[in-house]
C-alpha cells in the first residue's frame, strides 16, 4: 500500500513541475514546432527556378509536348504543342500560386478544363497533376513527370 502511495505522489509532483513550465519556455517550444513544420517544403529547400520538358500523353496524337519555365517572381510562361497536327505552338503566361504546404503551384490564367494547370514541385522535376489535383497513378504516371533541362 505504501509503495502505491509513493508512486501516485511521485506522478503528481511530475505532473506539478512540467505545469510550472514558464510561459517563455512555452512559446520557444511553440515556435521552434511552427519553424520545422513550415519551413522544409519545395518552395523553401528546391531549386525549382528554370526550364521543365516533357512529352505528356494525349488521347488523339502521340503526345504532346510541354515547356513550362518558372521564375524567381512567382511568374511562368508555358508553350505546349501536340505532336503530329502541324506546327502550331499554344503558349501563355502569368503568375502561378503556391498551395500552402508549399509543394503544389498552380498557374493562374489557364483554364484547368482546357490544359492541366497545376503541378507538385521536385527536385528537378514538376508532376503534372489530375483535374482534382492529385497525383497521376498508374501505367503512365512516369510520362506525366517533366524534369528539368538546360537552357
């Protein structure tokens, strides 16, 4: 019985001193956690800044061929081109938006229904994502990935 006593009187003094915390300590603690939580995502530890290529598949022709270049300011230009129905290039550009976990961009003035408009950032590489905007799976889910190349 007594040694019961002692372990409950040992649980709620330890109880008592991690609540005599101080409250600076607790806002360390706090932000240290808010620090590490936002701090390592592609925007913040990727070099995503430059030229991505790809042959991306396409329902009716063999493919279709994306250059996407991303900038330091947050603004992209796009041109894409499907491949045997001629030469004409389609092209545009703008500013694109980070989520907030920092690893999905999304290119603002194109039209999602019209070409894929959002993409997860790698390292050297962007992931074309679905309408929804989730990851391509599957077969071909390598062909959707456009990896970076020299200008």
């Amino acid at each position: 019985m007594k040694r019961l006593i002692f372990i409950i009187s040992i649980i709620w003094l330890l109880f008592g001193l991690n609540s005599c915390k101080s409250r600076n300590q607790q806002q360390v603690d706090t932000s240290i956690a808010v620090q590490l939580a936002t701090g390592d995502n592609s925007r913040t530890s990727v070099d995503w800044e430059g030229t991505y290529f790809g042959v991306v598949p396409c329902a009716d022709c063999p493919g279709v061929e994306i250059r996407i270049t991303l900038n330091k300011d947050d603004t992209y230009h796009i041109s894409w081109k499907y491949q045997d129905r001629g030469d004409e290039m389609f092209q545009n550009s703008g500013k694109f938006q980070w989520d907030d976990s920092g690893g999905i961009i999304t290119l603002e003035s194109l039209d999602k229904d019209f070409f894929p408009n959002q993409y997860r950032v790698g390292e050297n590489r962007l992931f074309q994502l679905d309408k929804e905007g989730n990851r391509i799976t599957g077969d071909l889910a390598t062909n959707y990935i456009l990896p970076k190349v020299e200008q």
